[in-house]
C-alpha cells in the first residue's frame, strides 16, 4: 500500500498514470498503470480513495519502494507526500459467488470481490481468510493482469490488456507512456495480447518464465497458478493465432526446459479489440 498524501494527490498521479483520476470513486478500486516512456508497464496499480486529499494504492510489495522512488523524482514543488503503508495498513480479499461483497472499510474490485483493510476489524474474524493463491486463482480466471518485479517494464500497455480492463484512458491528458501506448491504440492492431492457457501436462510456470507452445508460438507468463494434479492455468504473453490455425495438443508428458510447452486456450471474460 502507497498512500499519496496532500492537497496535490489527485493532479500529481493524474499526469503519471494512465488511467483518469476523476473516475476514482469511493468504494471502488481504479485500475491504473505506470509506464516508462517507451509505453512499458512498470506496475499496475489498485487505486482507491482515502480520507480528503488523500488517495491510496495497491501493489505487489516487491514494487512498492522502486515505483515510490521512481515517482517521487517528479514531485518537484507537489504538495504531497508518499508513504509506503503496507505494515499499518494489511489488506485481505473477499469474494462471495454469486453475490456482491458489502464490507465496511472495502472497495470493490468486481461485483463478487472486495479488497478489505483490517479485516480483523470488520466482525468477520471467524471467516476464514482466502489465500494469495486463491486470490490468484480469481484473477487468472477473470483475465485480470499484475505486473511484478520479473515482468516490470516487459510489456507495453495493450499486451497486458489494459485497454480491455479499463485501465487506460485515451481522452485525457498527457502521462508518461501516453504517447507510445495512444500510436498502438489508433494505428495499428497490437500483435501479441495477454492470453489465459491451461497446460495440459504438469510444469511449473511464474510470472516472468518464456517458452514456446506447442504450435510454435512464443510467450512469456503474466499470471500462473499450479492446480493440485500439476498442470498450470496461466495468463501469458503471445502472439495472436492466425485465424486458420490448427490448435495443437498433447497430454500425457512432463514439460521440461527448452522443450515446447502444450496448452490450449481459455477464454477470457471480455473480447480482445479486433
């Protein structure tokens, strides 16, 4: 947790981050990215709103210092103060199938997820709390990205599927990145795109791992999640098929180092851009 802290919050991360601040609304988490200029994502953050002048964001804690240090080099004269809160401020995830999570200090990610401050304080401390890996698990199936340390600054904003995810604004104003990731957006159909895959052997992936599939076509992991018989449901970077191209598959092996990686495609909850 990064807590921007002044009467200068709301402009301040308006000029660095690709999403509109004026779209942050209590209660709710604003998706947004930080990007170097070359348009590469180097996080990915959950904002949501605090107390007045005061907006906080969510982020793996490997980012939490490098993403503090890189912007605190464009404060120049802000009012504003950025403080990492992780230790005073532990956050937990709720979900609830099927329905909508309504918890005091939570905002919505979704309509059947919250991010809950303090859960021990909200009278659900004999619920028990998901687990990281749970968490992911939702993600993966949601098609929702992250960036970590392995993958910060690897991918330019469509790869990752911000613009899908609501993560972009293309009518605002000037950011770091806007230019690189606008000329993707009105130019040109971005060639690879964030893809969710099941393996169909056992292997091990995380988040920053390439290879090649199965029909030849190269990727680099996003998100991945091992299940219990060993095989991997995983979000990866990668060309887009072809049309008329044969789906390639085979079970029954171990994948190991250098050989192909046999996968098929899920889908994702939301339409990738024609």
């Amino acid at each position: 947790m990064l807590r921007f802290a002044g009467a200068d919050a709301g402009k301040f991360l308006q000029g660095q981050l690709s999403n509109d601040l004026g779209r942050l609304t209590p209660g709710s988490i604003l998706r947004a990215g930080l990007h170097n200029p070359q348009g590469r994502t180097v996080a990915l953050l959950w904002l949501a709103a605090g107390a007045e002048n005061e907006i906080l964001a969510m982020l793996p804690r490997e980012l939490v210092e490098p993403v503090a240090s890189q912007l605190r080099k464009y404060l120049l004269r802000s009012k504003l103060v950025i403080s990492d809160e992780s230790a005073a401020m532990p956050l937990f995830g709720a979900w609830a199938q099927g329905a909508r999570v309504v918890l005091p200090d939570s905002w919505a990610l979704a309509a059947d997820r919250a991010v809950v401050v303090g859960a021990a304080k909200t009278g659900h401390s004999g619920t028990p709390h998901m687990t990281r890996q749970q968490w992911r698990a939702l993600d993966i199936a949601a098609g929702q990205p992250q960036v970590y340390a392995a993958t910060s600054a690897q991918f330019v904003a469509q790869m990752l599927n911000l613009d899908c995810i609501d993560a972009i604004c293309f009518t605002k104003g000037c950011y770091t990145g806007q230019e690189v990731i606008a000329r993707a957006h009105y130019r040109g159909r971005v060639k690879r795109r964030m893809q969710r895959f099941e393996s169909l052997e056992p292997c091990a992936l995380n988040p920053g791992d390439s290879g090649q599939l199965g029909d030849g076509r190269a990727y680099r992991v996003v998100e991945a999640l091992r299940r219990p018989d060993g095989r991997c449901e995983f979000l990866a970077v990668a060309p887009l098929p072809e049309a008329d191209a044969e789906p390639v598959a085979r079970a029954g092996a171990v994948a190991r180092a250098g050989e192909p990686l046999h996968a098929q495609a899920l889908p994702l909850t939301y339409p990738l851009p024609e």
